[in-house]
C-alpha cells in the first residue's frame, strides 16, 4: 500500500478512537463509522469524513480497520445490511482489531475473499487504551503474507509491534494466549495484594519492592497499584471483554484438548464479578471479590 493509502475505520471506542486518531496524525485520509455516530465526531472534527455505513466506507477504502466488540458485531459490520462486504473492493483488504474466535475469522476471511476479492488480516491487539494513544500496542497477525506486507506501515502508525503469527486465525489464537497470561495475571495479582492488605503490610508498595525480582512485571507495576486504589476510571477494560476472550480460550482449548485450569479459574472470577458489578465493571475490580470492599 502507498504511503497515503485511503483508509477506514469502523469501530470508534475507547481502543478505536486514539488509534484511528494516530492514523490522522499521520496524514492518511480517513473515514469512519460506528453505530453510535457521536462516538466518530471526536475524529471527524480532527480532519475525518464521517461514514454513512460500513459499506460507504469499504467503497472510500484501500484498508478498512474494525475495532468491535465481538464476534457477532463483526460478522454484522462485514456482511450484515450495508456491511463492508457490500461496498468492498477487489485487491483492498480489511484489518480486524477485534478479538475474536479464531475459526469465525476464519471463515469470515474465506467468505469475504471469495464474494469480493477483498484480503482479510485477523490482527487483534493488546496494550490497553494507553497503549493506543501513545501507539505502542503489540498486535499479532493472522493471514496472507502478501497481505500482512500491504498493510504493514500503516499499522505500525499504531503499534510497536505487528507479527505475522500464521495463516488466517492465528492472530487470534496468539491473541488467546496473550489473555490466558494476562487474565491469570490479574487474578493472581489480585490474590497476592489481598494477602499483603489482609496480613497488615502495604500492598501499594509491592511493585517497588518487587522491582527487577522475578515477580516484577509489566502488570504488576501498572495493574496492581490501581486495584489497591481503586482507580478504575477510565478503565483499563471492561470485564465483558476479559472474560469473553477467556471463555473463547477454554472452548478453543476443549477442541484441540488442551488442559488450561488455571484459565478456567480466572474465568469464573470474572464471571463472579460479572454478577456483582456489571459487565462493563474495570476487570481490575476482580481485586474486591477476595475482601470487604463493596461492588
């Protein structure tokens, strides 16, 4: 793809908005689209035209990128009433930022191929909302080589790291392995900070105790400090979004029969705290199901 291909973006949340953003900024024309209009109008006052469908912006577009919340909503931007596949171009190619289940990419990216001649790149991404505005996110891909090579420069506007993992789904399956780790993360770092708070030591202060120590980590340092300060605004992810992506590793798990207890431990935390705080609750809050605090 050219330096100043015509891109899209269909999906303008908390993680689509400051990477579509950063594409902005880096001079591409851009149009966008998300169901709920206002969440766009941030972008277009920046300089983007605004969508009229799905379907409007695959037909502006050498790239479309979707940043959605799951399976269903792909399936319906793509192929649903004035979806991508209605306005898509031969030889123009789609980046799904979504996380989603690996053989529904799968099969989304040969239908889309095959009704169209429109490329598919599963490419979700991990980072967080920090990691979108300041363009550093590792996004692993599933998909065509040649694809993956058009696409390219384009995406490291937005990211650190881009890795071909594979053929079409194996993002996602990376994507899945990335959240086991980072799951059972929150779950164990929230069992550990509890431990600390309930045998009187200051559990703010483990991540600098436990600096450059084997259990020092990314997530400790960042995860840990705001679920002993209850600091969920603006939130690091919903718990919808952890748990559905580890409920996608157990059933992806159970078809290859791979064990993986401590995932599904996870998922039953966050399944608990589903029930108690709503799925749009910060999945940090999984630190209040082991003490006192009230949801």
């Amino acid at each position: 793809m050219s330096k100043m291909a015509t891109l899209g973006y269909i999906g303008t949340g908390l993680m689509g908005a400051p990477m579509a953003a950063r594409l902005l900024a880096a001079g591409h024309p851009l149009t966008v689209w998300n169901r709920t209009a206002a969440k766009a109008q941030v972008l277009v006052d920046k300089g983007a035209a605004m969508g009229e469908s799905p379907a409007d912006v695959a037909s502006r577009s050498d790239i479309v990128f979707l940043c959605l919340t799951d399976t269903s909503a792909v399936e319906e931007a793509v192929f649903g009433d004035n979806g991508v596949a209605r306005g898509a171009r031969a030889g123009s190619i789609l980046v799904d930022f979504s996380s989603i289940q690996p053989d529904a990419s799968v099969r989304m990216a040969e239908r889309l191929k095959s009704e169209t001649g429109m490329d598919w790149i599963d490419a979700p991404v991990s980072g967080g909302v920090p990691g979108a505005e300041a363009g550093t996110l590792a996004i692993m891909a599933g998909g065509a080589q040649d694809a993956f090579d058009r696409v390219e420069k384009v995406v490291l506007h937005m990211a650190a790291r881009f890795t071909l993992m594979g053929p079409s789904g194996a993002g996602q399956t990376t994507k899945l392995c990335n959240q086991v780790i980072v799951g059972c993360t929150m779950a164990v770092l929230a069992e550990a900070a509890r431990l600390a708070t309930n045998a009187g030591v200051d559990a703010t202060r483990l991540p600098e105790a436990l600096a450059g120590g084997f259990a020092d980590s990314k997530p400790l340092q960042i995860f840990l400090p705001r679920m002993v300060n209850a600091q969920h605004e603006p939130p690091l992810g919903h718990v919808y979004t952890m748990l559905k992506d580890l409920d996608s590793v157990c059933a992806l798990a159970r078809s290859c029969t791979s064990p993986v207890p401590f995932t599904a431990m996870a998922a039953e935390q966050f399944r608990l705290l589903t029930v108690r705080g709503g799925e749009t609750a910060d999945a940090l809050e999984i630190f209040k199901l082991s003490g006192p605090s009230k949801l």
